[in-house]
C-alpha cells in the first residue's frame, strides 16, 4: 500500500483574533413595548434577566446583510482583504434556508476568492465553535485567515406571547478574522454537548408538521428557563475553569470575561462560581441588545472595547451554552 504523501501546508504556531466587527439592527425595542403582550412589567423583565431593551432586525437587514457589514468591519480591522480570506464560517440557527448555507452567499459577496464556505447550527455556542474550528485550521495549515461570523434574526422565530421567550430573543451580527500570530492568541477550546437535554431549549415545530397543518405558523423556539439556568450558572463554570487551566492561566490572570449573552444572573451565578478576581470586567451587553444567540460574545466583546472595558492586549474568556445542549470556552487575546 501506498503512503499518503506529506502535506504540503505548513500551518502557523500559533493562532489569534486580528480584527472584530460588529452590526447592531436599527429597531430598539424597549421593555414597554414587550410587557403587554407577555402580562409582564419593565420592573420583572430586569430583575429575571437584566434586559432593558433588545435590538430587532427591519425587514431590509437580512441574515446576509448584517454578516457582511460585521465582516467588512472585522476586515478592515485586520488590515486583511477579502481575497486573503480562505475560509468563511457562519455560526446561525436563523438563516431560514435549510440549504445552501449562508457563508457561501456572504463569502461572494464581500469578494472572497473562492474559499471554502459553510455554516454551524451549534444555537448559542456556534461562534465559539467556529473560534475553535478557525484556530486549528490556521495552527494546522488548512488556512491562513478565516473569517467567522456570529449572526441571528432571532425575531422571526420568537412567540411574541411567550411569557418565557419573548423578552429574551434579539437580533445582531458579529465577525473575527483569524490568523497566524507569533505568540498564542486562542487557547484551547474546551468544547461538547448534553444530548440528554435535547429539550431544554428547541424549535417547538418540527417543519413537516408546519407544512402539514391546516394553519401553518412560523416554528417558535421554546425554552425551560429554570432548568437551563440550574445547567449552565454551575456546568458551564466548570468549563470555563478547564479552559483557563488548559490556556496554563489562572483566573487572576484574566482581564475580562466575556460570556454568552444569555441573562444576567447567569453571567453573574458563573462568575462566583468561577471565583473571578474581583476587578475582572464583566461584558454585560445583553442589557442594551438582548439575547443575540450566537452573535451575542462579539457583540458583547465589542462594545468593551467601545466603553474602554477591554483593550488590545487583553486577556478574555468566553464561555458560550445553549441548544443542544451544546457548549464551548476558550481565553482569547483582544485583537
């Protein structure tokens, strides 16, 4: 038998975030606007989740939209044009075609030679999963730069009566480019799933019994808030935890910490479970955007950035949780 000949890409040592871009949807949507419908008072929504107001799509800012105007600014960021990009990963449960994906349609867009293009359906943890993904394709050699998007128009799959959904679920896109560094920038990504909570949180329809149905409605997402709450304040802890070690830090170490905008409380729950150094930044967007799936951490991140809580140079851990349940964390530089 015949040996597989060497591979002829020699990947960089080490792998970090060069450039991040953001794209917040026009309409605010503030807590007084949600309460009617869901029986529910501005005063309940912010102490259940800490959300003042969120941000929804109009109908002109599509899925593709708002990932190529986060991408061009992660780009420019980067100093790296669209023809060096050689990989495009979008991170989405809301783009509504169950195929082709999107990456490819943004990809040509924003000009991108050819490069290999797909999507991840990993809900709330997809864009850690494509941080994770990007760095070993460039350690590897498999890419020098990959672009990786977070976006959601969560909008149009939110039960507007849902008393457990409708405050949460919000609308965003956010993108890095990843590349090669000459000192690490990504740790290792401390990554898996709890399939035995498949439940907690899914579309409620199954599509063929939407197209089955004398009245058919858009699929809605459902949640079991308490249950989710209970899992993630205290596992996902845990996993932010392995992931410092396995980045050889402790968490004296950090900078900022920058979780899934998931609610409030479990930012905060995490964060006294983790025994965070008292003088850590804490992202708290979630508050102004809302719960952006997996656009919510370079969301989040950015506007640190903007507010002058992190800095280039920075040291960050991410921890994102959701559907699946599925589940990432890594410590990153901040470009």
């Amino acid at each position: 038998m015949s040996a597989i000949a060497p591979q002829d890409a020699v990947g960089s040592r080490h792998a970090a975030i060069l450039g991040l871009g953001v794209y917040r949807p026009s309409i605010v949507v503030p807590n007084a606007d949600v309460v009617e419908a869901i029986d529910s008072s501005d005063e309940w929504i912010q102490q259940r989740s800490g959300i003042k107001q969120r941000r929804h799509a109009a109908p002109e800012e599509s899925v593709q939209l708002m990932s190529v105007a986060a991408a061009r600014d992660a780009l420019e960021q980067a100093g790296i044009e669209a023809r060096q990009v050689d990989a495009v990963i979008v991170a989405t449960v809301t783009h509504l075609l169950q195929t082709p994906a999107l990456a490819p349609a943004v990809a040509t867009e924003l000009g991108c030679e050819q490069p290999v293009a797909f999507d991840i359906s990993a809900a709330c943890a997809g864009f850690c999963h494509g941080v994770g993904l990007a760095a070993d394709m460039v350690r590897s050699g498999s890419a020098r730069h990959v672009l990786v998007i977070g976006v959601e128009r969560l909008s149009d799959i939110l039960n507007r009566q849902d008393r457990g959904t409708a405050f949460l679920f919000a609308d965003g896109a956010g993108a890095v480019v990843i590349g090669p560094s000459e000192t690490p920038g990504i740790g290792p990504t401390v990554w898996g799933s709890d399939g035995e909570q498949f439940d907690l949180i899914r579309q409620r329809e199954d599509w063929r019994d939407v197209v089955a149905s004398d009245d058919p409605v858009m699929p809605h997402l459902v949640m079991q808030g308490n249950a989710v709450f209970r899992w993630a304040s205290f596992t996902m802890a845990k996993v932010g935890l392995q992931a410092i070690d396995r980045a050889g830090l402790t968490p004296d170490d950090l900078d900022c910490f920058v979780p899934h905008q998931a609610n409030m409380r479990i930012t905060d729950a995490m964060a006294r479970a983790m025994k965070l150094p008292e003088g850590i930044k804490i992202a708290r967007d979630v508050a102004e955007q809302g719960n952006t799936s997996a656009a919510s951490i370079p969301l989040a991140l950015h506007r640190m950035v903007e507010e002058g809580d992190a800095r280039s140079g920075d040291l960050a851990l991410f921890i994102a949780f959701g559907a699946g349940l599925a589940y990432a964390a890594q410590v990153v530089v901040v470009p």
